[in-house]
C-alpha cells in the first residue's frame, strides 16, 4: 500500500472536502518562531523651534494695535453727536466718540501710574531683602 503525498488534497484528512462547509475545528496554528526585534520606525526630523524674538512680539503688537485704532475710529465716527462737558469751572464741546475716547486715556494713565507706583515699591523691597 503507497501512501498518498502530504499535499494531495484529496487523501489529506485535513483538507476540507471540495464544495462542502467546514464542520470541524481547526487545529490550533503551531506557536510562531520569535521574529527578530522589528526595528523601531524611523523618527521624522525634528523641526528645530525657532525662538521668539522682541521684533516679533513688537511686530505683533503693532498690528494689534492697528485693528484696535481702525475699530476705534469707527466708533468715534459713530459718535458724533457734540455734547458738552462740564469739569469743574470748565464748559467742553466736542464729540461723543472723543469724549469717550479721552475718558478711556484718562483712566489707563491713572492706571499706568497706579502700577509704576507698585513696581517702585516692589523694587525697594527686593533691595533691601
């Protein structure tokens, strides 16, 4: 008696039979020999980060401040309407949009010198600690 090649599929007792499902569980697959160590993937070049400079933020500020002058302006051209100012003795004329406009610049003065004040205080302090 000759036995049949290992790869005949039709003497192969665990080739499934042509045109009919699968009925039995397959065998579990033999444990995998252990592959090499992959390689790790190769890293992209890092962007070196360019340091911010004080041009930069000058250059930035000054564009902020010039969509602030242009929304600025279209309010004091809003405001046109003339009102009068009564301070102290004083009688002013001149437009709502500027009155406001040097209201605001009045306050952030007072607040410009508020905050001089504490840093000179806070130097002192360091000086002497």
């Amino acid at each position: 008696m000759t036995t049949p090649p290992a790869n005949d599929p039709v003497h192969d007792p665990a080739a499934p039979a042509a045109g009919l499902p699968e009925t039995r569980a397959e065998a579990p697959a033999a444990p995998a020999a252990p592959a090499a160590p992959e390689a790790p993937p190769a890293q992209p070049a890092k962007k070196k980060k360019v340091k911010s400079t004080t041009a930069g933020g000058t250059w930035t500020a000054l564009i902020i401040g010039a969509i602030l002058l242009i929304v600025l302006l279209a309010f004091i051209m809003q405001n046109g309407e003339s009102v009068t100012l009564h301070l102290f003795a004083w009688d002013l004329n001149f437009p709502l949009g500027v009155g406001m406009l040097l209201a605001a610049i009045l306050g952030a003065l007072i607040m410009a010198c508020v905050g001089g004040i504490r840093m000179l205080q806070l130097r002192r302090q360091i000086k002497k600690g």
